[in-house]
C-alpha cells in the first residue's frame, strides 16, 4: 500500500517524515490553501518521491515548480481538463476528484487513459483539506481501469477501517489533516503509530 502525506513544508518535518519510510510527500502550491508552500523547503527528500498539488495552475507554472521542487508527481486538484493532461505528459499525473455519490465517479471517464491514478477526496466546502471522510462503499461503483489512492480525513482512528478496505484498483492512501498538530506541521508519532497498526497489526 502506498502511503501519500500531504501538506508538507517545514524541513524539519520533512526529515522526520522521510524516516517513517513514507511512500510519496505531497506539497500544496494553491495560494488559498494553509498549507500552501511558497519557497522551496530548506530539505528536500531524497528517498520519498515529491508530488506537487495544483489548482487550476498555468501549464508553465506547473512545469517551472517540477523544475523548481524535483518533483515525481503532478497532482491536479482543481476543474482541469482532459486536454490540459494530455498537454503534462510524459509528466506522472494525479487527478484529484471530490466523491460523494457514485454519479460522481463519472467524473473519472474523461481521465481514463490521461491520468496515471486517481485521487478520491470528499466533496466539500473546499477543494480539498476538508478533514472529512465520506463513505467508502460508494467506490464499489468504481468500474474504471485507473488506480486510485484513498483520501479525504483519513485519521488516527481509522486504522481498521483502512486495513478492511479493498477495492481492486485502490493503491494507496493519502493523509494529510487528521495528523496535524497545525496546517503544515505533522504529529511524527501519530503517524509513526497509524502506520505501524495498519503495516504490522
């Protein structure tokens, strides 16, 4: 399972996130955002492939921050279209889509072939970081051949409810919110302990 921690920016925190052995590190370029990041971090990691989160963001803007960050992974939050994906390419590409209903997942059929995974947030007042989960059962409905990651207010808490999720096409998890002790800055140890229960338990 691939485990995404999103909302980075504080070197400090970076270092010890790399440490838990965290899969992917995403950071937040959408000036509205708390967690938006407005200067390269001090440290930037070497073993945890970067995803840069956008929204609605110009092609050149995207492509100067791969450039400015190193990073692996484009991650598309806002009303981008098919054409602008296609414009990314060879880029790695997340789609990001706020789920509430399985009508919403036809939203995924204009990415079918242009994204590389999916991200399912829940649908909310904002674009995402809304700290809320919605109700995983409406992914059954998913029938789409791209793999998707599982986000939207993952917690502490929700350690069984992660490890009893399955869904041919699910990859991964992407937490962000529920681990902060502020926007930005992550708890070490309650992510430390989240991981253990759901790699070890």
């Amino acid at each position: 399972m691939i485990v995404k921690v999103c909302g980075m920016r504080d070197a400090a925190n970076i270092r010890q996130l790399e440490a838990l052995g965290i899969d992917w590190m995403g950071m937040i370029f959408w000036p509205k955002s708390k967690r938006y990041v407005s200067m390269p971090p001090v440290y930037l990691p070497q073993h945890v492939r970067k995803v840069g989160v956008f929204v609605d963001a110009s092609l050149d803007a995207i492509r100067q921050h791969v450039e400015d960050y190193q990073l692996d992974i484009v991650q598309l939050h806002g009303q981008e279209s098919p054409e602008t994906l296609k414009t990314l390419k060879p880029l790695t590409l997340i789609k990001a889509l706020n789920i509430a209903t399985p009508e919403d997942l036809q939203k995924t059929e204009p990415y079918e072939g242009l994204a590389d995974y999916f991200l399912f947030d829940t649908k909310g007042k904002s674009v995402g970081g809304n700290g809320e989960k919605f109700d995983w059962s409406v992914l059954d409905s998913y029938q789409g051949e791209t793999p998707f990651l599982l986000s939207g207010g993952i917690g502490p808490k929700d350690t069984q409810d992660v490890k009893t999720f399955h869904h041919p096409k699910c990859i991964g998890i992407d937490l962000n919110s529920r681990f902060e002790t502020e926007p930005g800055l992550k708890d070490i140890t309650k992510l430390k302990q989240f991981l253990e229960a759901i790699r070890y338990e």
